[in-house]
C-alpha cells in the first residue's frame, strides 16, 4: 500500500515523530492511523524506559504565579541538555507540571520522597479505622493497599491524575521523554499559597 506523503505529515504533526518512524507506522497499519498512533505510542514507551535510567542534570528552575497572586510555585524539572531545556515542548511540560502543583497541592514529588515515618502512620491510621475492622481479616490488606493508592495520588504528584484525565502526572512525562528524546525528571518544587500557616 501506497503511503501519502501528507498522511505520514498528519501523524507526524499528531504524534510528534520522526518521518520515517510515522511512514514505516502507516505502512504496518496499513494505513490505518489510529493503529500507527498505537505503535509509535508503543515503540515511544519502550524509548522512554530506555532512557529514564540516564542521569539528567540540565533544565530550568521555572515559576509559575497562579491569576490573582494567592498561590505560586517554583519548580525544577531537569533533562539532559540545555537544548532540549529551551525546546519549546520542554517549557510547555514545565508550565503543565507548575500548574498542576499550584492546582492539586501535592506534598511529594514521588512515593519514594515520603519520609517512612509518614507512610508507617499513614498506614497505621488505616489499619486503625473502624470500618476496615468489620471487614473480613483476608481482605483488610488489599484494602489498606487500596486507600494508601488513594492516598498517594494526591499527595504525591507523579501519581496524580493530570487535569482530571485518566493520565497521570508520571505518564505525561513518559510521554514527553519518548516524543523529545531524553530522560526527564523532577527534581522538586515549593508550593505558596497566601495565609498559608499563619
């Protein structure tokens, strides 16, 4: 089957890929661009877990002051070049990311960032709820497992959903690395909020 140079120009601007990545997608669909979607998305992911073991000490420390100046944000978010911490896909991310934070107020970036002394009370307190205790014994600890889950996407950014999406914070980042090439991490960030603790 004859691939269209303009079709192969529509899931290149969709998906963000390289020319031939999005030919060679097209003609194993058939033509089909949902089905070249999916394997670019497939072939993007695999990339990206290639690359997240690199070490990543470029980027930007970017702010973010949310309309009406109640609720700020500084955030560091790193790659592993200065080019790609100036690529405008690159800055779009970092403003996602901050916007997120001043929304949903996580208190970590990732699980592992949670002190164990607030994961050990945190499942205590669980444990200790009268509902879990009218449970039977053999499910109480899928339920805890369950609610610290719950938990954890809202305390710990990665695992937050974006916007409300079925995406989290982690997978739109997954995705940036497989689409721009390189390993991407936050580092960490500060949340304001006028009052706050006052």
């Amino acid at each position: 089957m004859a691939i269209s140079a303009e079709a192969v120009k529509d899931l290149r601007e969709r998906t963000g890929a390289g020319f031939m990545d999005c030919k060679r997608a097209l003609e194993e669909a058939g033509g089909d661009v949902e089905k070249a979607v999916a394997t670019l998305r497939e072939a993007g992911l695999a990339a990206a877990a290639k690359k997240a073991g690199r070490d990543a000490r470029e980027g930007v420390v970017s702010s973010y002051i949310h309309t009406g100046g109640r609720v700020g944000v500084l955030l560091e978010v790193n790659c592993e070049t200065d080019f790609v911490a100036r690529n405008e896909q690159f800055q779009k991310l970092v403003r996602d990311i901050a916007m997120q934070i001043a929304g949903l107020a996580p208190l970590y970036v990732s699980q592992e960032q949670i002190p164990a002394a607030t994961l050990a009370a945190k499942r205590a307190e669980l444990e200790a709820d009268e509902a879990l205790a009218k449970k039977p014994e053999a499910v109480r600890a899928q339920i805890v497992e369950g609610q610290l889950r719950k938990w954890f996407e809202e305390v710990c950014l990665l695992d937050q959903p974006f916007r409300d999406g079925e995406q989290s914070v982690a997978g739109l980042i997954t995705n940036a690395i497989a689409t721009i090439g390189e390993n991407i991490r936050v580092r960490r960030f500060v949340r304001y909020a006028l009052g706050e603790e006052l």
